[in-house]
C-alpha cells in the first residue's frame, strides 16, 4: 500500500479504542482486523520484531565485524575526529576502535608531541597474535568508547554527546547486527574513556580509504586483559 504509515495507523486505532465504550471495543477491532490496513500494520509489526530478535539472538564474527565498519563509517562522518584544522579532537577506544585495528591490519603510531595537529613516527603491522586475541574478543557493541584529547571538545557544538548518544533510528540498518540490542533500548551509549593522558597510545589506520584515530593495539591489549 503506497505511502502507508503503520505506526500513525496504529496510533489512531488505539485512540479510537480508548475513547470507545468498553462494551464497544472488541466489535469495532473485529471489523477494523477485516481491513487491508489493519493487515498491512500487523504485517509490519511482524516483521520488524523478527528482525529484532533475530539481532538479539546474536551473529557471527564476521557479520559483526561488516556491521562494526558500517557503524564505523558513520560515527566519524557524524562526528569528525579532526576539525577543519586538522586538529585532532578525539580517538576511538573499545569495541569500535579493536574492529577498526583488525580491519586496518596495520596502524601508523601518532607523535604526541605534534598534538593536537596529527604527526606519525612509524608504520606497523598488527601482530598475528594480537589479532587473533582481538578476534576472541570479537562482541556485539554495547555502547562506544572515545577519549577527548580535550575536555572543551566536548562543549563544542556538533561534539559527540554523552547524554543524548546514538539514537538507533538514525543508525544505518547494515550497523545494527553490530549492536547489543536489549528490549525497551532506544539509543546508543557514548561514553568517554578516563586516561591519564589522552595524548598517548593513538594511532591512525586506515579502513577503506579514511583515517581513524584509535586506542593503539599495545594499549587496547591492556585493558582488555
């Protein structure tokens, strides 16, 4: 059915009811289940809770990985890590940044003393061990981790924001087999990562032609363990 919107059909059918005498109630829902449109809303219904369970019920590792690049993609195009300076404003840590690592194989370490503008010292493969330590620890995302080279980053408009995270209807659909889903959850968490020093242990790879700033692996295997 063109241009059908379920949820508003919904949404009026229940205000209906509600304003509907109770002895009433079961009659008109009877007559409105005849309906192609009551149909159409059911289906949908349907539909969209198979694919959420089916999320809940886990994926596997390379699944996961493909939509931990999707979410990848769009997390730094929301929230750049450089401003139009090219100073850096935040890395990634956690799940998100271990995916990136694994993706890139590779990873140039940042010289802290350059920061905030973005300087390498040295390119290096990610060693084979550590990334089959990493690929153990492959997981569904339950919230992102970044660290603020600075605090006022975060004061910045257009920061990433920890109280209003990720709203899952505006993430990707290929990024969601990523995610942790839990019932009754309606946005990604983003949390900041406390270190006693931001400017150290980061290091830019590359996934897909676009440079990432992230947890080097070093630093990552720590606090995994």
């Amino acid at each position: 059915m063109e241009n059908f919107d379920a949820m508003k059909y919904r949404e009026e059918l229940a205000k209906e009811l509600k304003n509907t005498p109770k002895e009433k109630r079961r009659e008109i829902l009877e007559q409105e289940k005849q309906t192609p449109q009551y149909q159409e809303a059911a289906q949908e219904s349907s539909d969209g809770k198979n694919r959420l369970e089916k999320l809940r019920q886990g994926e596997s590792k390379e699944a996961i990985l493909e939509g931990s690049k999707h979410l990848l993609e769009y997390f730094v195009e929301k929230y750049p890590q450089q401003d139009q300076d090219g100073n850096l404003n935040y890395t990634l840590g956690g799940s998100l940044a271990m995916s990136a690592l694994m993706e890139a194989g590779e990873f140039e370490l940042v010289d802290e003393t350059s920061l905030p503008k973005v300087e390498t010292t040295e390119k290096k493969e990610i060693p084979s061990e550590s990334l089959k330590y990493f690929n153990k620890l492959i997981r569904k995302i339950g919230d992102i981790d970044f660290v603020p080279l600075e605090s006022k980053y975060l004061k910045q408009e257009g920061a990433i924001s920890r109280e209003e995270g990720l709203s899952l209807n505006a993430i990707p659909q290929e990024a969601l087999v990523a995610l942790k889903m839990e019932r009754g959850k309606e946005k990604l968490e983003c949390d900041t990562v406390v270190t006693i020093d931001p400017k150290k242990g980061i290091a830019r790879v590359n996934v897909d032609g676009k440079d990432v700033f992230v947890t080097e692996p070093k630093m990552m295997l720590a606090y995994k363990i």
